[in-house]
C-alpha cells in the first residue's frame, strides 16, 4: 500500500518533535493527520494538519489545508476555557507561530477552538508538501504544548 501524504507528515514528525515533550501519538487519514501527546486514544485537545473546503477561507478556491491545534470537547464552554488558557500566554507563543496563526472558532464545526492558519488551493502531489506540514506542525507543538502542559499542571 502506498503512503499517503500524512502518513509522510507523520515520518517528519517524528524526527522534528522534541523528545522531551514525550511520545507523539498519530493518526492519520487520506486527508489529514490527527497528533496528540500522553493518552494512547486521540485527547479533546490536540494537533491537526487536514483537507478542508474552501468554505471559510477567503482567498481559496478548490480547497485548504489547516495547520494547527484544536480544541474539541463536547462542551463549548470547555474549548473556549481552552482556548483562552492558551492566548493568556499568546506573547509566548505568537513569536514561534507567527501572525499566520488565527486564535478563536473552528472552521465547519460550532463549539469547537482552534489556534490554526490555512494553505489555499496547495498542489497536493507537491514533492515537499508533507516536510513543510510536518516543519509547521511541530511549529505549533513546540511554542503550544508546553504553554498547554503548565496551564493544565
């Protein structure tokens, strides 16, 4: 069977996450790749590179990949308790993530949080591709995960 782009995404994430943030735990999908840390099962809050439409994203017009973290209790109130956790400390963040990055409500989905950027219409055979979503994922990881981790402690 052939690897699929985020099965690749998820190879570069293994090299690029620190260790000492733990084990990373993936799973991914035709479309998408789903990284969360601790539990062996995917966690409420975690870190996502996927497909979307180009619903919601100005300049796209066939379709968008989100890079970032979401957060995704059945509950709105605990993703914007989240969410807000984390923006406490957006000075910390903001400079390893960049402007890019849009802190508040999650793209297709009511109740759910997200600190994400899109990618319009990206050529998704592109021989580069999976390093760049893995390079900016870890991105993420590493400026929000230790935010998360003392925030939750």
């Amino acid at each position: 069977m052939e690897a699929s782009l985020f099965d690749d995404v998820g190879d570069v994430l293994r090299g690029l996450v620190p260790a000492e943030l733990g084990p990373v735990h993936h799973r991914a999908h035709r479309y998408g790749i789903k990284v969360w840390f601790g539990s062996e099962q995917p966690t409420r809050e975690h870190y996502e590179a996927q497909v979307i439409s180009p619903k919601g994203v100005r300049t796209a017009k066939h379709l968008a990949i989100e890079v970032g973290y979401h957060s995704e209790y059945p509950k709105p109130a605990d993703n914007d308790a989240a969410l807000e956790r984390l923006c406490a400390s957006e000075k910390k963040w903001r400079r390893s993530i960049g402007k890019e990055a849009v802190a508040g409500a999650f793209l297709g989905r009511d109740g759910w949080c997200r600190i994400s950027e899109t990618w319009p219409d990206p050529d998704l055979s592109e021989d580069e591709l999976a390093l760049e979503l893995g390079a900016r994922l870890t991105d993420y990881i590493t400026a929000l995960e230790p935010v998360r981790r003392a925030k939750s402690a």
